[in-house]
C-alpha cells in the first residue's frame, strides 16, 4: 500500500511538473501519467493499456457529444448576442456585487437534476457573457457557479452520491436531506467567498480582451435581435435542463415514464435545446451560417473532450489500482481521529480517485460498519463524509480539465484557485456539521 501512495504522489508532481514547467501538452502528460501510474502500481502491460482506454471511453461516451452540443448553443448564444442579453438582464436583477451569490445560488438548483460537467458547459455563454458585461475577472463568476453546482451533485439527492451514501448508511432520507440543506449553505458561502476574495486577482487571457468582444458582439446584433424576448433566449438552456430534471422526479414503467427517461438522457436533452437554438438562428440574421457554427463549435469542443477524457483515464487508472480501499483500512485502524474520521476517509478518497461519487460511496462503505458506535446519527456521518468529499480538486479531475480547456485557465492557475476553493468548501462543511452537534441537532 506504502508502495502504490508513494507511486501516485511521485506520478502527481511530475505530471504537475510537466505541464506547468516543461509546458508539454496536457494530453500527452495524461496518458503517459496513467500508463507510468498502473505499471508501477502492479498492472502489467496489457491490463494496464485496458484500464486507460476503458477509463477514456467511460468518460467520452457520455461527455463528448454533449460538450459539441453544448458549444453549438454557446455559438449560437454568442452569435445572435444572447448571451449578452441574458447577462444583461440578470446583472439588472442581482447588481454586479451580488453577481458572484447569484451564480452558486444557481448552480446549486440547477445541480441538483443535472450533472455538474453538462451543467457547466449549458452556462459557459452566460459565464462568459455576464464576466464581461460587469468587468467581473472570469474565474470569479465561473468558480461561483462551480461551488454552487458542486455543492448540490455532493450533499442533495436524488443525485447519485448522496443517495447511495444514505443507503449504505441505513440514514433516514427525510433527515439527511434536512441536515445536508443546513451544510451546503456553509460550504456555498465557503466557495463563493473564496472566488469573490482570492480569485479576482488572477486575470485570464479572457479577462484582458473582454470590453473588445463585448463591443464587437453588441454591434454585430441586429435590431430584431434586440428586442427578442430574455425567456426565448434561454430556452436553448432551460429546456434541457428541465428535461433532465424530469427523469429523476417521473419515473414509471409506462409510456409516459420511458418517454421521459429517454427526453433525459443528457445527449437527447441538450440535443433538443441545440434544435431549439437551431430555430432561433433563423430567426435573426447573421452573416454566418449554421453549418459555420456547427464547425465552430466541434473545432473548439475537440480539444476540451480529449483533455477531459484524458483526465477521466488517469483518474480510471488510480481507482483500479484499488488505493482507495488501502486508504479506507489504513484509516479505520486509527480510533483516536474520532470525530471527524469520515470526513478524512472521503476527503482522502477524493485527493486520491478525483471522483466525488466513488470518494461518496467509498467512504460510506468503509465506515457503515461503524454507524453504531460512532457518538453521531448516521445522518450527521453522511454529511461528515459529504463534507469530506470536497477536499480536494486537482489533476486527476475531470472537471480540473473541463475548466482548463473550457476557459484556457492554466493549470498553476487552477492549483491556486480552484484546488484551495475546494479545500475552503470542504472545512466549510465540516464547520457546519461541528454547529450542528454542539447544538445537538443531529
């Protein structure tokens, strides 16, 4: 077990040192990471080059359609200047301080139906569109909507996570959904006070040609386009979002509820929301056509689905290498952590497997066994282990690499920012739970 940390912390740095320093291409590093990793960690030859495609092709089945889907939306957005509009009308509601607030409100309800990455990609024209409307650093406004879509895909059912935790646990559902309302505002707070304080200084490539493009793109707007209506220019983003959240809310085995299942399927979801831009675009006239953005948007999606499913490899890699249930035994073997022994089995799991989900189900499994003796209801554990999950973000994330090649972040940039963002969300958590048992309310 000593042999396979050491493996993963020593693959870590240089991967980090090779990207950053050597300034070798993302891509590359991944995947010669990934092979270096399960060789080392007792994977021969053969096995390991499985576990890197199959891990490649797990994250690309479901990610890679969705993300050119999603940039055709985001063309189409920018194109007919609705993005600028959108980002109008809601800095004219929340005023530019409360922007950051506005955005981890938003991605806190919207996460709850719909999975963090495509909820992401939906909102990168109205990301970028409300950074440059109010001369607000992107990372700002973008790490604000990531906090708050992050915070509901760890602690809220009926995603995934957190209803397998509850499972596990035996917790009550009706409690843990009480008890993890009362933590995710400790760790939205958390998260967005972060990028509202520490991340304005790092200005992007993005943040330095913004006013232009803002200019450029409110001029090339046509009249029509002006007066078209705020709710017509969300639809494209709305209605999949809705879509998605009714496959977890309808579910029957009848006509109307494999309907629904099949309306919610993320591809067939945004799919339609595509349809629904399509539409508006002839609507207005532009000087370009639709097969231009269509090619506009699968040129920009390649290199970010390549990246992410480079990502999703390495992190498939360290997850097979089974390292997360050493940890969980290594862990489990020391009583006098107490307390907050799962919030450190999760958030070691997390710094190690880069998945929320298998950090969430991991430490679950590895601690119900101890749900009797622990001085805490199964529900106050459940939200230990959730607030532990946050902690932290970094290189074996897909999400780290959808952020990186969506915004052209660098990845030092990303270690200062958006790694010690999570870590701030997590120990938010963690105080919230520590009020929750002073007060006895657990």
């Amino acid at each position: 077990m000593l042999f396979n940390l050491i493996s993963i912390v020593v693959v870590l740095v240089l991967l980090i040192f090779s990207i950053s320093k050597l300034k070798i291409h993302p891509f590359i590093v991944l995947i010669l990471a990934a092979i270096a990793l399960g060789l080392l960690v007792g994977l021969d030859g053969v096995e390991t080059i499985n576990v890197l495609l199959e891990g490649f092709g797990s994250t690309m089945k479901w990610i890679a359609i969705v993300v050119i889907l999603g940039a055709f939306i985001g063309e189409v957005l920018n194109e007919t200047g609705g993005a600028i509009r959108i980002a109008q009308k809601i800095l004219k509601w929340v005023g530019q301080k409360r922007l950051p607030w506005a955005m981890g409100l938003t991605g806190y309800i919207v996460s709850i139906p719909v999975f963090v990455d495509v909820a992401y990609i939906l909102f990168q024209p109205i990301t970028e569109g409300l950074a440059k409307r109010s001369k607000t650093p992107l990372l700002v406004v973008g790490l604000s909507l990531a906090a708050g879509l992050t915070v509901s895909h760890t602690l809220m059912p009926p995603t995934p996570g957190p209803l397998a935790v509850a499972a596990i646990l035996k917790a009550d559902l009706g409690k843990l959904l009480l008890i993890n309302s009362f933590i995710a505002i400790f760790v939205v707070t958390g998260g967005v006070l972060w990028a509202k304080l520490f991340c304005k200084k790092f200005l992007l490539e993005f943040d330095k040609t913004s006013s232009s493009d803002l200019k450029a793109t409110i001029e090339t707007t046509t009249f029509e386009a002006k007066k078209t209506s705020i709710l017509l220019d969300l639809l494209p983003i709305i209605v999949p979002i809705v879509l998605m959240g009714a496959g977890a809310f309808f579910k029957s085995d009848d006509l109307f509820g494999n309907t629904i299942a099949f309306l919610s399927i993320p591809m067939i979801a945004v799919l339609i929301g595509s349809a629904i831009a399509a539409v508006q675009f002839f609507q207005i006239k532009t000087k370009s056509s639709l097969n231009d953005l269509v090619e506009a948007a699968i040129v920009k999606s390649a290199l970010v689905i390549m990246i992410t499913g480079a990502g999703g490899a390495f992190g498939y890699v360290i997850r097979e290498s089974g390292v997360q249930d050493s940890l969980g035994d290594f862990f489990t073997s020391l009583p006098y952590l107490g307390f907050i022994l799962p919030f450190i089995v999760a958030a070691v799991l997390t710094t190690a497997t880069g998945s929320i989900t298998v950090s969430l189900i991991g430490a679950a499994s590895i601690l119900s066994p101890m749900t009797g003796i622990m001085p805490y209801s199964p529900e106050l554990m459940a939200a230990l282990i959730g607030s532990g999950a946050f902690c932290v973000f970094h290189a074996n994330s897909s999400f780290f690499w959808l952020l990186n090649r969506l915004h052209n972040i660098p990845v030092s940039t990303l270690y200062k920012t958006f790694t010690p963002q999570s870590l701030v969300m997590g120990i938010s958590g963690l105080l919230g739970v520590v009020i929750l048992y002073v007060l006895g309310l657990y």
